[in-house]
C-alpha cells in the first residue's frame, strides 16, 4: 500500500507524542509506519518540511467557527483555541515557534485575529502588531508550560531570601512562581486587548 502525505503526517504526531520534538526524525515516521525511509521523504523531503506541516497542521485544527460578536472577545477565544491546540501535543509550542508556513491554513486564523481588531478600532500598524503580540505570548506560555522544570521554586527561593531582589520579594513567591499558567495566560490576554 502507497503512504499518502496524511499517512505521515499522522505517524509524524504519533512519533512525536512517544520520542518529543529532539528526537523527531523521518527515520523515526518510517519506523512508526513500519516503511521504507524512501516512501517518507517522497511525501515529505525534509524534517523542516515535515516540522512545518505539522505546524501548520496543528495551527489549522483551530476552530474559527462559532465566535462571540465582540470583536475583543473573539480574539480572546481564538487565543485560547490556539493555545489548546499546542498544548494537545507534546512539544507543540516549540515545534511552532519559528516556523511560518504561510499557508492558508495558518494565514486563517492570522486573518481572524487582524480582521476582529480592526473592527475593534485599532489602526492598521496596531492591528498587525497586537496579533504578534498575542502569538508570541501563547507561544512563549506554552513552551514554558510543556518544558519540565524540576526546581525553579527553589532557586527562585534561595535567591529571593537573599534580599537583593526587593521588588520581587514585595510581590511574593506565590504571584511570580505559583501562579498557574491558565491565569497568566488569561491576564496576559486581557491586558493585551484591554479587557476587564
């Protein structure tokens, strides 16, 4: 039977899920289809290809559909899609980070984003910007939330108790350590698009 691209694209999630993003390889998508390395590079050539239509891949499976009226809110709900869908695969943030496909599918979700903050009044420039801003904190956020950390509370602790770092003791282990990801994300967004 002839691989289709969906094949590998399928059995590149499925490597990645059990091998992580370093180990990523299409000699590992040949041995999880039980192929020929061949039959993986005649749909995808190479590991950059198959990382960016992975990417593009994930980006796509965000669902544009079903949007509140307001403008800011609707940019909030795609951001939070966009972020679950990361956060559905292992290492998903970084396999996006830095790759830019420029495919429909990817430019989708861009053009949601753009088109509900200019309706929302902010100038072109801004618009454009902004929807930076949000990707790169949804990608920053999730790359920190799916990279084991073993001792960042004690570190941050030993430093903190130190004294030599008072504005960060005046806010507290609890705000700048223990805050959950959901929570930062979510204030991330409102103080970004300026919403209560």
């Amino acid at each position: 039977m002839r691989l289709t691209h969906d094949d590998v694209v399928e059995a590149a999630f499925a490597t990645l899920e059990e091998e992580g993003l370093e180990r990523l390889s299409l000699r590992g998508v040949a041995r999880t289809l039980g192929a020929h390395l061949n039959s993986v590079t005649w749909q995808v050539k190479t590991k950059q290809t198959l990382i960016d239509t992975m990417a593009d891949t994930i980006i796509g499976s965000v669902d544009t559909d079903d949007l509140p009226t307001n403008p800011a809110q609707r940019v909030r709900v795609i951001a939070t899609r966009y972020r679950a869908a990361l956060l559905a695969h292992r290492d998903g943030g970084r396999l996006v980070a830095g790759t830019f496909t420029g495919t429909g599918r990817t430019l989708r979700v861009a053009e949601v984003i753009v088109a509900s903050l200019l309706e929302a009044g902010y100038p072109e420039p801004d618009a454009a910007r902004l929807c930076w801003s949000i990707v790169y904190l949804t990608l920053g956020l999730t790359q920190e939330q799916q990279t084991p950390n073993d001792q960042p509370r004690g570190q941050f602790s030993e430093l903190h108790d130190t004294g030599a770092y008072p504005a960060l003791a005046k806010v507290g282990i609890g705000t700048m350590i223990d805050d959950s990801f959901d929570a930062r994300f979510d204030y991330g967004i409102a103080r970004l698009l300026h919403i209560a």
